[in-house]
C-alpha cells in the first residue's frame, strides 16, 4: 500500500521559509541548477503572469498556495513563505493552515516533503528571533522534517575580519586569519541555534551550513543529502535523489545502502 501510495508521486514538494533576504532564491537557483527565476503557477497548475507576481514580491507579499518550479529540474515543486518577523498573526496562521493541509492531505501530488527554514548569517546577532521560536514551539509539522539551512555564511568572513583588527591585529594579519576565524565563528553560531531551538516543542531534524550559495557552481551535495538522511521513508528518499541533480555520487550511494 505504502509502495503504491509513493508511486503516485510525481514531483518532490518543499515548503522554503525565513525572513527576508535569507538567499531562499538563489538557494533554490543552486538546488535546479539555474540561474533563472522560477515559473510560478496557482494551486490548479496554471501558470500566473511574471509581472503580477514581480510586483507582489517587491511589496513583500508570497502567496503560499503558489508553486514555484524551474524548467531546469521540473521535477521540484517549492512553495515560499514570506517571513513573519514582524509578528504578522494573519501570516503566521496562513503559513500554519498551509503546513497542516499539505502534510496530510488526500492529494498525494499536493504534499510537502520536507521544510528548509532559513536563517542568514548576515544577522548573526539575532540569529533566533521570536519568530523562529514561534514557529518551532506553536507548528507541528508531524511526519514533514524541518532542516534549518544557516545561509549567508559567506557573511562572516567580513565579521571575523573586524574582530581581529578590534583584536589589535594589522590588516595583513587579519586577513591571513580570516578564514580559520569565519569557520569558529560559523561553528559557534551554529551551536547556539542548536541550542536555541532544540529546547522548543518542535524541533528541527537536521541543520546544515551552506555557504558560497552565490556562485553558480556551489556544491548543493550536503543540503541534499542532509535532507535524503532526515526523510522517513526510503520511496521519498528515492523521489528526492533521483531528482536532485547536485550530484551523481548521491545516487551511487543511497543505491548501495539500500
């Protein structure tokens, strides 16, 4: 039953969520291997004029029900949740509605996979706000996994940069430092996230670092594979590899352990 229930699924579905300005885009540009923007269709398949939709989103407005997907791997549906920082209830509650439809509806081809919440590093002051312990206390996703992807990492290097000149290092020094300085402070970012939200009622499955999103060659290998281990169940794991195109050793892999 569970076989042909998996079969019937056409396409892997991801809900992208975070605060404005995470690099959800470009992330998704890496993931299907484009650098174009993605077609964007209604909850009926049919397809919404780009221009319409370009002005809603310099208003910062995303309608969730729309379906974002890239002709370079059709295969990936994504759905955008705009952030809700700003304490939005009516936001948070389309977002929570749209969770709790799409992870147990009836229509097979309408549900979400996985969720991929982002949090930037170019805030690493405020990596955990009130709203990402809203969402992770308050939305049960149920059996639809959660990964944090900590995005803009590429943002500390300049961080690390100016502690080590407030340091009294010289700029010589510094920048022969820089990279050893950006990586502890990624690894110290990233355990208190950990720690921040794994002490909320429902916390996320994986957590994964992306940096270099912004070039057009970043390996998406981990994300992907971050997101294959936290699946549960192997026909889904089997969709998501079959469908990522990041990188042909995953498929070898997953061939063998299974």
């Amino acid at each position: 039953m569970a076989n042909e229930y998996l079969n019937k699924i056409k396409r892997f579905r991801i809900l992208v969520m975070g605060r404005a300005n995470a690099g959800k885009t470009t992330i998704l540009q890496r993931v299907c291997n484009s650098t174009e923007k993605p077609e964007i269709f209604d909850g009926k398949g049919n397809k919404i004029d780009s221009d319409v939709v370009q002005g809603t989103l310099t208003r910062g407005y995303h309608n969730i029900q729309h379906e974002l997907v890239f002709q370079s791997n059709p295969g990936f549906v994504f759905h955008d949740s705009s952030g809700f920082e700003a304490g939005s209830t009516q936001q948070f509650d389309q977002m929570k509605h749209f969770v709790a439809d799409h992870a147990v509806t009836t229509r097979v081809n309408e549900r979400i996979h996985a969720i991929w919440f982002c949090i930037p590093m170019t805030d690493s002051h405020r990596t955990v706000t009130a709203a990402e312990q809203k969402f992770f206390n308050e939305c049960d996703t149920g059996h639809v996994p959660v990964i944090v992807l900590v995005t803009k990492v590429d943002a500390l290097y300049l961080t690390a940069i100016r502690e080590l000149l407030d340091g009294g290092l010289t700029i010589v020094e510094a920048k022969a430092r820089a990279t050893e300085k950006q990586g502890e402070l990624l690894e110290k970012w990233l355990r208190h996230v950990k720690h921040e939200l794994q002490m909320c009622k429902f916390p996320p499955k994986g957590y994964i670092s992306l940096q270099k999103m912004h070039q057009e060659d970043a390996d998406c290998t981990p994300l992907m594979e971050c997101t294959a281990n936290v699946l549960n169940e192997e026909g889904l794991q089997r969709l998501l590899i079959s469908t990522q195109q990041s990188s042909i050793g995953i498929c070898v892999k997953y061939a063998v352990n299974k």
